[in-house]
C-alpha cells in the first residue's frame, strides 16, 4: 500500500513523495513520485557506494556547473533567466540534494509527451513507459502507431535540440560520460527531446566517470581500452570526446534508422561477444566508409548523400576520419550549425504517402525525394544562395549557407546576418519573407534595417523587391549583412 514519506534536502527543507512497492529502478537509481508527480526523488541501487566524491559531484552539477539556473543565482557561467529557462526544457536537470533518509536526488518529473500513452500501439501495453530513442530507431518501431513515428522534419529538429544541449553541456565544462539511446527520451510527434541521468555527468580534472557507457554508444578508444587497469594512463575513460561520438551515433540514427557501425562484417568467430567488442571497439568500422565497404549492408536505400553535403561531410568525419582518431570529430556546435544549415534545405514530399515526408533538397538538378522516389510538383525550384563579405577584405563575398524557397518563407536575422546563428539566443523575429504571387516572386521586408533592391535602393518596411533568377539584393546594409543571389531551376 501507498504511503506518503518525506525527504529531508541538503538545505533543510522537507519534500513529501510516495513510497510504493515496485518503484521504477535503472541501472544506478530507483524513483519515487511526488504526491502530485510535478517531480521525483531518486535514491541509489547501492548506498555503500555513494561516498563524499560523489555528493561533492552532486552538489557541482546542481549548483555552479547547472545551465537551468542563472549565473546570478549559482548556476553555470553564462547563462541567464532566458538560457536557463529554455535549458531546464531540454534537460531533466537534478534540483535538489536529499540527505535523508539517505543520499538521493530531486529532478523534475519528465513532461508528459515522453511517455507512451494508451493509443501508442496496438500490440504492446506501452502506457506509461518513457520515449526511450531505441523505441523509433530500431524494428521496435513496427509495434508503434503511426502518429507516434514523426517524419524526417522532425527527426532532423531532435538532432539539432540534442546538438544544442551537448554543445551547452561542453560549454559548462562537462562532460554526460553516457550519452545514449537510454539517456535522451524523444517525441518524434513534437521534434522534442530531454537529456536524462544528469547525476553521473564528468568534471573534467575534478570528478571522473562512474560508468563506461552503454553499448552502441561507447566510443571506440573506451572499448578498446577497457580491460586495462583503471590506473593504467593508456586506458581511456569517458568525456567529451567520448560524447562527440554518442552525439554522431544517436543523429545517424535519428536521420537513417539504423546503427553506423553495426553491419555484416565479422570481426571475430571466436564468438559473439569478441566479434562485438572488436566491431564496437578497436576495430570499428563505418557502414558507409568510402575506402572500405566490408561493413556496408547489402542493400542501403538511403545513405549520408542524401542527407545534404553539409551532414555528409559531418558524418564522415565522425566515422571515416574521427572513429579511431577523437580530436577529428565534429564538435557539438559544429553539428549545431550543419544542421541548421541542412535545416533551410528541407523540401516537403508532394507524395501523400510517403512516410518521411520532408527532404534535403541539395541536388536541384535531380529533385527528387530520396526516400519515396517522388519528383517535387513545382515547376521550378527557387534557391537563395547567402554571400558573407571576407572579413578584411571590402567588395569579396563567399558562400555562407544556401536556403530552398517555397512560398512564404520566412528569413530570420541569421539569413540576413553573418554574424548571427540561429541558437537559443538568437532574436526569432522574422526579417523578411518570400512569397509567389500571380507566377511572380517577391521578397518582403518586415522588419530588415537597410535592405537594398538590384538597383541600390532602399526598401523599407512593408515594401517588396521583385525577384528573378539571377536577382541579387542586399538583405542588410550592415557591415555583417549578407547578399542573397536567386536561382530559379
């Protein structure tokens, strides 16, 4: 039977929270709920092992080391009421340290999208159960109704939220040590997602790893190195190098549905467990490695091609040039800026019956969708090309990004900006927009400051450049403004 507790915090306030009979019990902790669920209590499997180490590792990553609180407050440095706010919705960051009756941890209860509710499948009870990723990248994901699966679009908006919170988690100066499909919940519904098990999070020089990671998503070096002595200074433990690879395999299967490293090469008929070792460990190698195809399924329908050059050449150096060599890999924030850049290439699908849905139009020469084989209905495909101007030298202008237009797309300031990127902090009011009109297309200024036609004119707000192919305006007279050049196809 049910009763009400109390949890007595490292401040000295008193919390309530429910004991039952069967809490729900991970790996390292068991849960129980608030009489209300607004958030949870979590003690450890094994008290012995909670020592002083690992409440000083607790109380820096709730206090100094925190994202969701303000600098001002005690949380990590540079962050403010704004960051912290929308970072306590991307990470089930701990709050609180229970002291008694034993060592423990409050955190928010995860929002209602990441559990399973009674129409996510008809095979299986899932109500209740959390949105593990391993649920929507794996054959789980046949049990499942198709409302719950999302489309590319959405996939694509998790990989970038994730890359943002691993790139804010490294900012910090910390590290998750297990980042995997277990650790982030997803709702391919919402394009949202929520990094869980904060407590076991590295302090680099300060508090190392509890654990190795989870299989799939221990980076090679880890593996490999894993039987050797914990003193042993060959041995490789778990930070953010070791994240940049979790980060690379959970966007690959985001994107693709599929492992990167688990294909049909045999590394070893010794037996089952060394051949996973190798494949996972010292001898890894890419599904899709361009100089070694022993790896790759027999039959790939969708590759890291089809994806845009920008993600291409990021998977490649996650898993070609970086598996085996960490400093190659591409940090967090440079998958934060690839994906926003893949993100203004999306095209939607004409094909009312194809699953993903969205594509990366990056070939429009050949537009069509990769996943379904449907050629996009329009007759033409309108491109805008960015231009920022070479710093230190006037009048030389290079490629910055690229954007697919379609009717009433938006350009916000990191289209009109160099120097502005589309991440938490970046004003999210729209500069202009493009639009078709009568077979004609338009550019309209909605709030852009110094926005100039072909022919050197101003155009102010509420006010509309006619555009063609060939049509180059300015989109800001700012010494960071961009150029943007029409290519009608």
């Amino acid at each position: 039977m049910n009763r009400i507790a109390e949890a007595t915090l490292a401040d000295g306030r008193k919390i309530p929270y429910v004991i039952t009979d069967n809490p729900p019990r991970g790996g390292m902790k068991y849960t129980y709920f608030a009489p209300d669920r607004s958030y949870v209590v979590q003690f450890y499997n094994d008290p012995s092992k909670v020592d002083r180490n690992m409440t000083a590792r607790l109380e820096a990553i709730i206090g100094r080391y925190n994202p969701t609180i303000p600098e001002s407050k005690g949380g990590a440095v540079g962050g403010d009421e704004k960051l912290a706010k929308y970072f306590a919705e991307r990470f089930c960051w701990p709050t609180d340290l229970v002291v008694a009756p034993e060592i423990g941890i409050v955190s928010p209860a995860y929002p209602k999208s990441f559990f399973f509710d009674e129409h996510a499948s008809k095979f299986l009870e899932l109500k209740g159960k959390d949105k593990k990723s391993n649920w929507f990248t794996s054959g789980n994901r046949r049990f499942l109704n198709k409302s719950e699966l999302g489309d590319f679009r959405s996939m694509l908006q998790m990989s970038l939220l994730l890359s943002r919170s691993i790139r804010r988690l490294h900012q910090a100066g910390l590290a998750h040590s297990d980042l995997s499909n277990n650790n982030v919940l997803i709702d391919p519904r919402s394009g949202n997602c929520v990094v869980i098990d904060i407590d076991s999070l590295v302090v680099p020089g300060l508090f190392p790893p509890e654990v190795a990671g989870t299989r799939g998503y221990i980076a090679p070096e880890v593996l490999a190195t894993m039987e050797l002595d914990r003193n042993d200074p060959r041995r490789i433990v778990p930070g953010s190098m070791t994240d940049l690879h979790a980060l690379a395999v959970l966007i690959y299967e985001y994107l693709f549905l599929r492992h990167p490293l688990m294909g049909p090469k045999i590394f070893s008929a010794e037996s089952a467990e060394k051949d996973d070792f190798l494949g996972l460990g010292e001898m890894a190698l890419f599904i899709e490695d361009p100089k070694d195809s022993s790896n790759r399924p027999v039959s790939l329908k969708n590759t890291i091609k089809d994806v845009g050059p920008v993600l291409e050449k990021l998977f490649l150096r996650a898993f070609a040039e970086g598996l085996h060599d960490p400093p190659l890999r591409p940090s967090a924030m440079e998958w934060e800026q690839g994906l926003v850049k893949t993100w203004d290439m999306l095209h939607k699908c004409s094909n009312p019956d194809c699953e993903k849905k969205w594509f990366v139009l990056y070939d429009s020469a050949n537009p069509v969708c990769p996943f379904c084989g449907q050629r996009i209905a329009e007759k033409n495909v309108v491109r805008f090309e960015l231009y920022s101007e070479v710093r230190g030298h006037s009048g030389e202008w290079k490629k910055h990004s690229e954007m697919d237009i379609v009717n009433n797309t938006p350009l916000f300031k990191w289209h009109t900006h160099s120097n502005i990127f589309a991440d938490e902090k970046a004003d999210g009011t729209m500069q202009a927009y493009a639009c078709c009109h009568n077979g004609e297309w338009f550019v309209i200024n909605t709030h852009a400051e110094g926005m100039f036609s072909p022919q050197g004119n101003p155009v102010p707000e509420g006010q509309a450049i006619r555009i063609s192919d060939g049509t180059v305006f300015r989109a800001s007279s700012d010494p960071r403004g961009m150029v943007i050049k029409v290519r009608i196809i």
